[in-house]
C-alpha cells in the first residue's frame, strides 16, 4: 500500500474522531495511519488478525481509547507512547507482560492473555484492572502503593492459593473477584475493606466457616458468591444458606440469588405488631371517648322565644365534649308540621325512649312529642276563640323548619308561649 493509495482510502476519515474496523479480517494497519487521521481519538480494531501494533506510534499523544481484543497482538511496546490513553482493551491476546506506566490510564483489560504477574509498572490511576484467565500465581504485597485507585479487580481463573493483607489496604476497593483459584483462607485484615460491596469467592477451596465468619466483619459487604467451595457441596442447601445468613447478617445476596435477612423480616413483624397494638389503643380510646361524651347529647346553653309576624322558638346549644366548642346551628320548626309528622315523630320517640331512658332524663331540653301535641292543641283553641273577638290579632303560624331526628325545643317556651295568648283572650272577653 503506497502513500497515495492511503491518501485517497482514507480521505473521507480526516476529520473523523473515531475509528471502528471490527470483524473485517484485517492483518497490518498502515504504519502512517495516525499522521492521516490527525483528529482520531478512539479505534476499534477488536476481532481482526492484526500482530504488529507499530501504527499506534504515528498517533503520538492523541488516543485515549484503544480496543484491539481478540487479535495476534504478542508484543505492546508501542503503547508506552499513549500517554493519554484512558481505555486500554488488549484481551484475548498473547501478551505476557504489561511493563509501562501510563498515568492517565483508568481501565485496563488483560483478559484471557499469556500473563503469568501483575503489571509489573505503576499506574497511579487505574480504576478497573481485569486479569481473568491467565496464569496468575500470586498477588504482589505493594498492589495498594501501585494500584491505590483501583475500585474493581477480576483476578477470576488463575491459579492464586493465598490473598496477602495488602489486598485489603486498598481504600476504593468495591468489587473483588477471586473465583477459580485455589484460595482456602482469608486474612483477618478483610474488615479493613471499608468499601467492598461484592466479593466473588465461587470454586475454590473453601471448607472453614471461619472463612464466612471473617467475610461478615466486612462493612458493607451485601453480596458474595462461594458456590463449588466445599462448605457448600458438602452441606445440604438449607444449611448452607442458613449458615452463611447467620454469619454474615448484612447479605443482600448470596451466589446471584436474593436473599431475605430473618433479622430484618423480624423487625419488619415487630413494626408491623407495634403498629397494629397502636391502632387498637387508639381505636378503643375512641370508643371510650364516645361513650362519655356521645354525638347527640347536649347542653342546654340559652333559650330564647321570639313572637313577631312569625312566631319562632330557638334553641342555641353546645357540645358537651370539654373539648373545642363549636356552636350548632339553631334549630327552627313549624308547630304546623307537628299535625303531618305527628304519627313518625311519636314512633321515633317511643323507639328512643325505649332504648335510651337513662339518657333522656339527663336530657331537660328534649320534650316529649305528645306534651308537645297537647300543648299545641290548646294553643290552637286558644288561638280559634280568639278570633271571634273585634280588635284582637290573629297568631301567626310558625314558619316552617326541617323535621329534626328529635324536636329541641323547651316546655317553658311552649308554655310561655300558651300563657300569652290566655292573658289576650282574658283581655278579649273582659
């Protein structure tokens, strides 16, 4: 390929920031690549046949994310000169060392390589570090001072027996992934993981419960996976899953399965208990309060008798609850409705009466729907003869009111009422 063929292939991608050629069979990439496409931050070359890397010279200083995954990729000496690379992906390759220190770098992805250590140089600011499947033995005692960032670890499928106390002097620490290695014990020192929230332990040589034991002194430790370890094959189900409940009271999870703490179900039912006991107290303090003071029961506050064109009696009355004090409303009625009621009223006091004597003799400002009539009958009469003298007026019937469930009105008023017309009629006859 000569310089005028590239010029002329890759003219349209000049000012392009992205570079993505997957899955197309490529061998060898362009060793001038990076002085065409000068604004090109990020290439994808994953799933190709590509071995030698030199291109990335040409780019200099301007990638920050490179994916060259599932290549031939054996030697990565070019890529000490990406200093601003963020995302570096080279799994899938037979790289078997990773020697430079690139600072600005968060993610590096070394999975399923020839690696058989850790990158042997600082990266001060690596995030994400992902290792699985290579032939790791062994976890360096300064991971911390080289790796202080590091928030996620997958050092799954390698062949690790011991996890050194360093491991837990990582302060950013929040995923961890040991599964299939030979790992039996864990230090002490794990509860120093102030941050580590998820804890893959699954296939490996577990058969101590104080294994489990250590891993519930782990703050905020909500889940862990130890399926294929031998306190789980060796144990029924139930078991195991009780056990491990017990020593790890925090989980959230346990083997990609949700779990529901007994603790906190516990203080759930007691919530629950609490809440139900007050409800009941409150309900039946209720019913007391309405035994002592019922609905209908009131208090005879002032009675007032007003005659003009229209003969009214008011009755004005308060709650007998000590509580707030709130007015009714006055209560007004026709003594003409007495004659079309007078069947439903006498029914509904006799019904009351029956059923509540004791509160009706408490009571002074209810009269008794027959007194009522009777009285009313003789103020008719009164009223009737009346009219037959000159110069005496004629009483005026009572506007009418809505029938009350019982008629509020006092005997006096009635009484004064029957006393003023028997003085007129005396005055008539004189």
């Amino acid at each position: 390929m000569d310089e005028h063929y590239l010029q002329h292939a890759v003219n349209d991608y000049k000012t392009c920031t992205q570079l993505k050629l997957q899955n197309q069979q490529i061998e060898q990439v362009h060793a001038q690549l990076g002085k065409v496409c000068k604004q090109v931050h990020r290439i994808e070359f994953a799933h190709n046949s590509i071995q030698d890397v030199t291109f990335l010279d040409s780019f200099s200083n301007q990638l920050t994310n490179i994916n060259l995954s599932n290549n031939r990729i054996g030697n990565i000496s070019s890529l000490s000169k990406c200093t601003s690379l963020v995302v570096c992906n080279l799994g899938h390759n037979p790289i078997t060392s990773f020697p430079f220190s690139l600072p600005t770098l968060k993610a590096l992805i070394l999975n399923d390589a020839n690696l058989d250590s850790f990158p042997t140089a600082a990266l001060p600011n690596l995030e994400t570090l992902n290792l699985r499947t290579n032939r790791i033995t062994a976890i360096p005692k300064d991971v911390h001072t080289k790796f202080p960032k590091l928030s996620i670890l997958n050092l799954s499928n390698n062949s690790i027996s011991d996890v050194p106390t360093s491991l837990t002097l990582l302060p950013e620490l929040k995923t961890l992934s040991l599964h299939g290695n030979k790992i039996s014990q864990l230090p002490m020192e794990m509860k120093q993981c102030q941050s580590l929230q998820q804890l893959d332990l699954k296939k490996n040589a577990i058969k101590d419960w104080e294994v489990v034991q250590i891993c519930g002194t782990i703050p905020k430790l909500w889940k862990i996976l130890l399926f294929g370890n031998p306190i789980q094959v060796n144990n029924p189900a139930e078991f195991y899953t009780a056990k491990v409940i017990q020593l790890c009271p925090k989980l959230k999870n346990l083997d990609d399965k949700p779990i529901h703490n007994p603790n906190l179900k516990r203080r759930t039912e007691e919530e629950k208990k609490n809440f139900e006991e007050s409800k009941r107290v409150n309900k039946k303090q209720r019913k007391e309060e309405e035994e002592e003071f019922p609905d209908d029961l009131f208090v005879e506050k002032n009675t007032k008798l007003k005659v003009d064109d229209k003969t009214e009696a008011v009755i004005t009355s308060l709650p007998a609850s000590n509580s707030t004090v709130q007015q009714k409303q006055p209560k007004r009625f026709n003594l003409d409705d007495l004659d079309t009621n007078k069947e439903d009223s006498v029914e509904k006091e006799e019904q009351e009466d029956d059923n509540d004597d004791e509160t009706d003799e408490k009571q002074d400002v209810y009269v008794n729907v027959k007194k009522e009539n009777e009285l009313k009958k003789k103020l008719d009469g009164y009223a009737e003869s009346s009219s037959k003298f000159s110069g005496v007026k004629k009483v005026k019937r009572i506007a009418p009111m809505k029938q009350s469930k019982k008629l509020k009105i006092g005997a006096e008023a009635l009484e004064s009422l029957l006393a003023h017309h028997t003085e007129e009629d005396q005055i008539g006859s004189g």
